[in-house]
C-alpha cells in the first residue's frame, strides 16, 4: 500500500474543522448505555440507534470519519442501504474497532493489556473489503498507588505497534489509542507523567515495528485531574499540560492528534480541545474523536420515544458535531452551547 493513500486518508481525516464520531461500542458497551435510558439491547434497536446517527442530516459538515463496531459495518439502513454506502456518498470515512478489549496482565494486578493480535491479519483484509479506511485500536492505562509499570505500558505499546504495522500493510490507517483513564484521585502531575511516559513508549514501538507515521492518526487522552481528585485543573491548566505532554512526545510528522472524551462532561470535552486550539502553535492539528461526548445527549432524547425523538435527537448530534468542529479550530464560544 502507498504512504500517499495512507497519507491521504489521514489528512482526510484531520481536515481543518472536522473531527471523528466513535459510535463504536462494543455489544456490552452499548448495552450499558442503553440499559442507562431503559432501551432494549437487541440487534435491531443498536442498528436503528446507528441509523439514526449515521443518518444525521449534513454531518459530514464537521465530521470526517466514524469509527464503527464489527457487526455496524455490516449492517444497512431500514431501506436497505448499507451504512458504508452511506457514509461515502455522504463524504464521513469508514472506520472499525479492530480490538478485543483489555484483559488482566497477568503478574502485573491492576494493569491491562489489550487483546485482539491472533488472526487481525485476515480481519483487516475483510474490512478493507468491506470499505473501512481506518481502524482503532484502544489500550487501557490504569492509574493506581503502584502502577503503571514500564513493563505494563512496554505490553500495551508492542500491541499497538504490531496492529498498526498490519493496519498499514492492508492499507488502513491505524488509529493508535493509548487511553490513560481519567478514574482514580490521582493530581493532574501524575496523569502528564503517566501519559508522558506512555507516549514515549508508544513511538519508540512504532519506530522500531517500521509503522509509517505520516499514515497513522492518534488518539490521545488528555492531561487531567483524577476524577476523585480533590483538586481539579482548570480549563487552561487542562490545555497548557496536554500541549507540554504532547509536544515533548508525539513526532511531528504525524499528521494529527484526536482526543476521546473519556467520561469527561460534554461541555468540557469541547472547552478543553477549544483551549488547545486558542493557544495554538503546534505541529499538528488537533480535533476530536469523542464517543460519549458526542452521543450521550442524543441517546437521552431518542430513549424518550425512538420512533418519534428520530430527527430531534439528530439535531442535537449535528450541535455537538459543530460545537466541536469549533473547538478543532479554537473557535467556540460559549453562547454556541446548546
Ligand atoms: P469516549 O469519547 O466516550 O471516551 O469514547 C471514545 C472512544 O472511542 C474510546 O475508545
């Protein structure tokens, strides 16, 4: 596969003012979101719930790409469409979760390492037929009174690496996600240096497994208090010490940066990745790749009535996709909350 294809996809996917939605839940994800607003977890209610999203009514004016679970990029709309078909004609890339989720490090009690290397060889084949042009790959990074450990993080890197270089190899671009989790009441020092150390560790597995930077995206976490931390950074704290972080670990030849939300409010999702962009400056552009914060308000009023909430709920998607296509450009303000 050519870098420029890669390369191509990538910028795509960073285009100024545009940022990704993850609707990419796993079934047991899903259905605890459900669950939350009294929906029922069947196949159908999931692909209606991502009809509904998918179908947002000129989401691609702020939304390059959606990240999408195994059985969506299968599934077609409730006229027969497939959601892929979908997605291009309506210019939003096609991507998937590619992993299987964090187990427990054995030896390591706290720590995780993600699963889902066996057989993603001929996985990425599949989706690439299937009309994928990335995929997402997500390491969990605990934070307790002993770990992470640099073993725990090394584990966590070498895993992404590899998929990474096998995303590229069947011409997909890898959306390396190293999440350092926000729970615990850790200070936000300790959160740099954890997301610190787990960047460099990160790109030192990259160099080393040949992946070609100029066609990967990450997706970073940000640089925050703990949540049961009594101390909360403010905004420009949040956004001063995620640069820092970022800026002395992530390569410039990358062609972006996105952020998860990761149980951040939807407000503060937006105002953080806002703040970043106001101070500006950086080698890459910085947009989002928010799953709850860009869903969690359009669930909550689709829950009240799914046949009839369809086009409101929509609304509120195409608010937030704007709001944070603002933020990507650092020009949001808060008048434009919704
Ligand atoms: P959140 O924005 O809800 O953290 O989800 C993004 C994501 O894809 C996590 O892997």
């Amino acid at each position: 596969m050519s870098i420029d294809l890669l390369e191509e996809t990538a910028l795509a996917m960073v285009a100024a003012g545009k940022g990704i939605i993850a609707i990419d839940e796993s079934n047991s994800t899903i259905k605890k979101r459900f669950d939350a607003v009294g929906i029922e977890c069947t196949e159908e209610n999931r692909r209606a719930y991502r009809e509904l999203l998918l179908a947002t009514p000129n989401l691609s004016d702020h939304i390059s790409g959606a990240i999408l679970f195994d059985e969506t990029l299968r599934q077609s709309t409730r006229d027969g469409v497939p959601f892929t078909k979908l997605m291009l004609d309506n210019g939003i890339l096609p991507g998937i979760k590619v992993d299987r989720g964090p187990q427990p490090l054995a030896g390591f009690p706290g720590e995780v390492v993600t699963e889902g290397l066996d057989g993603l060889r001929d996985r990425l084949a599949e989706y690439a037929r299937l009309g994928a042009r990335f995929a997402k790959w997500r390491a969990v990074i605990n934070i307790g009174e002993d770990y992470p450990t640099s073993t725990g993080i090394d584990a966590n890197s070498h895993a992404l690496a590899r998929y990474a270089a096998l995303c590229q190899e069947a011409g997909i671009v890898p959306m390396v996600e190293p999440e350092v989790i926000m729970d615990g009441s850790h200070d936000i020092d300790t959160c740099f240096d954890v997301t610190e150390a787990t960047l460099r560790s990160l790109f030192d597995a990259m160099y080393k497994h040949n992946v070609m930077l100029e066609g990967s995206i990450l997706k970073a976490s940000m640089v925050l208090s703990g949540k049961d931390c009594e101390d909360q950074a403010g905004v420009d704290e949040v956004a001063e010490a995620t640069l820092r972080c970022l800026k002395s670990t992530v390569p410039a030849s990358l062609p972006g940066i996105v952020f998860l939300s990761g149980g951040q409010s939807d407000r503060a999702a937006t105002e953080h990745l806002n703040a970043m962009n106001v101070i500006g400056g950086n080698p890459w552009p910085l947009s989002f790749s928010y799953g709850r914060a860009m869903q969690s308000a359009a669930l909550q009023l689709w829950s009240q009535d799914i046949h009839g909430n369809v086009a409101a709920a929509q609304k509120i998607v195409a608010q937030r996709a704007r709001e944070n296509g603002l933020a990507a450009l650092g020009r949001w303000t808060a008048d434009l909350a919704g």
